[in-house]
C-alpha cells in the first residue's frame, strides 16, 4: 500500500490505511501489540553543531522490529498510526524514552538536547502539553532541551488550533522546530506567528547543494530567512564533507546526517560518543540557542 520509494518521501503517496484489507489488520494488530509492550524504540541520530563543531543534539527516530516481518521503516507504520488515533500513545512514548535517554546522559556528564517528531493529530490534542509536562518533571532533566519537530504541513492543517498548542508547548520552555522545511505550504504570516525557533532545512534541498545552483539557492536564502526571523537552522540529510563545509560557509547553524552519524541505539550511540572526533568535547555544551 506503500509505493517503493526512497526512504523518507512516503508523502507524495499517501492512500488511506484500508481495515478490510487483511494485511492492514494484521499490522494494526502487532502495532497495537508493540504498542501496548512498549516495544517500538528511539534510535538517535546527532545534530552538529557547525560553529563549535561539537555534536549539540539528538533526534528521536523510532524504530519498529517486527518478529516475523524484520524492521518497518516509519514511513510505512507512522501514517498507520495515524489513522488510527494510537499516534497519541506513540507520540508519548518515543518522547519518554529520548527524555530518558537525555537523563542517562546526564548522568554521565554529557548533555544534548533531543528532537522527538510530533504528527498533526497531536497538534490538535488539548492533553499534550500536560501529559509532556507529566513526562519530563519525573526525569532528572532539563526542559529546556526537548525540541519538538513538527512539520510544516502538520502546523498549516488547522493552523489557528495548532497556534494554541504550540503556544502552550512554548510557555512550557520547550524549543519548537520547523521540520521538512520548503516541502510544505507554510505562509510566512503563520511562520512569523508561530513560536518557532528553528527552521529544518528538508534533505531534498541539501542533497545535491553543491551541483545544483537552485537548491543552493534555496538554501542560502532560507538560512537568511531564518536568521532575520530570529531562527536557527538544521540542514538535513548531509551524507559529505563538501556539503558540510558548504552550509558551513552559508552560515548554517547545525547539520545532521549520515555523514555525522546513521541514527544509532542507545549502546551504539554512547559508543560513538566515546569514539567520534565531533563527540571529543561533547561534555556539556551550552544548550542550543534560541
Ligand atoms: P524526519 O523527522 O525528517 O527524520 C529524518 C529522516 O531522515 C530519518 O528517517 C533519518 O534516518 C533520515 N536521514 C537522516 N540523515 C540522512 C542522510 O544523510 N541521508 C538520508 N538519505 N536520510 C537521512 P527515518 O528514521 O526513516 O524517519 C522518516 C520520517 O518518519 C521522519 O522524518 C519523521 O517524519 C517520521 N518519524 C520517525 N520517527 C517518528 C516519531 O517518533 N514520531 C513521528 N510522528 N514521526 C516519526
Ligand atoms: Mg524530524
Ligand atoms: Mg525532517
Ligand atoms: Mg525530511
């Protein structure tokens, strides 16, 4: 029900989950299962940051190994999720386990800020920013470093509401991000409203910056936007070094992707820190500004 595509671009192509198809159901049932164990992880890929040159961050993946079918990637389960109102449930899970994670951190005197991606039905859900509240006040953690990813399609389906939400999650201390930045359809009067503090630059425009003049374009002028609208930025999808020394001198602030580090388990990304020449000096980095 999911065309084959490059990972990360289930969005062109989205048909409804269908519930009398028996393939569907019986995905819903096991998702409905790990769900209830407890079962789908966080796996945590790093954000760079580009002045300091020391990894600042880390983004929340979630990561669904099935026992009979092997891993599903998010673009396939997510939309299931979705559909069927148990995004919510997921949503606070994922965003325990990297808040938990972040306190392990801490404790071994290492500090970053984590992304956890929220979906437009938790936008339209009053409970969020109390249940979020709920979460973090029992770990030993700073609030100040959750981010909230949300893309920009999700924010423009109900924008007014989402306005109310996102309000709240901001009065809280949270830092809030634009993610997939240019793919959707936000207007700049909403960007301006919004109490965003960070722009993610989307993949699309990051992979081919060096050969492609337009994106480079883009880019450039979205790493102006952002700043002049008091916005930090995160180019994504950054698989060489050349790409990194171009955002570099575009001033962006932050990037993330393969190049730095594929998102790893909890052990392999500890290991990482012990061994990346971007995690030597990780030991407590300011939090991310903004
Ligand atoms: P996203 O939030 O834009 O996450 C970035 C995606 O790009 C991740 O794919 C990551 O593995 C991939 N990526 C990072 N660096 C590179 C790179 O250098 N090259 C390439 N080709 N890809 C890179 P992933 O983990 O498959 O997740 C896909 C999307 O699924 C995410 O896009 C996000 O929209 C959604 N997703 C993942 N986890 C969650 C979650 O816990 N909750 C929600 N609501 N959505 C999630
Ligand atoms: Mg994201
Ligand atoms: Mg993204
Ligand atoms: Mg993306």
């Amino acid at each position: 029900y999911v065309a084959k595509r490059a990972r990360n671009e289930f969005a062109i192509y989205k048909p409804e989950f269908d519930t009398y198809n028996p393939d569907h159901l019986s995905l819903l049932r096991d998702l409905r299962e790990a769900i209830r164990r407890g079962s789908i992880t966080a796996a945590f890929q790093p954000k760079l940051d580009l002045r300091s040159g020391i990894i600042v961050g880390v983004e929340a993946l979630a990561r669904w190994h099935h026992p009979e079918r092997g891993d599903i990637p998010p673009y396939e389960f997510i939309p299931i999720l979705e559909q069927t109102g148990l995004i919510k449930p997921f949503t606070l899970q994922i965003l325990e386990k990297a808040v938990d994670y972040c306190a392990q951190c801490r404790q071994r005197n290492m500090e970053f800020s984590v992304a956890v991606n929220l979906s437009m039905h938790n936008l339209r859900d009053d409970k969020l920013p109390e249940q979020i509240s709920e979460i973090i006040n029992r770990y030993d953690f700073d609030h100040r470093q959750l981010v909230l990813e949300i893309t920009e399609s999700a924010i423009m389906h109900d924008p007014e509401h989402s306005l109310g939400i996102l309000g709240q999650l901001d009065e809280m201390g949270l830092k809030l991000s634009v993610d997939d930045f240019g793919t959707g359809y936000s207007s700049l009067t909403y960007l301006k409203r919004l109490p965003v503090s960070q722009l993610k630059i989307d993949r699309s425009f990051v992979k081919d910056l060096i050969t492609d003049e337009d994106d480079a374009m883009i880019v450039r002028s979205t790493i102006e936007l952002a700043h002049n609208l008091g916005l930090d930025t995160v180019a994504e999808g950054v698989e060489d070094e050349q790409t990194l020394e171009h955002l570099r001198a575009l001033n962006c602030d932050m990037a993330q992707g393969f190049l730095i580090s594929r998102p790893l388990s909890p052990d392999n990304f500890f290991r990482f820190l012990a061994s990346s020449p971007w995690a030597a000096r990780s030991k407590r980095p300011e939090p991310e500004s903004g």
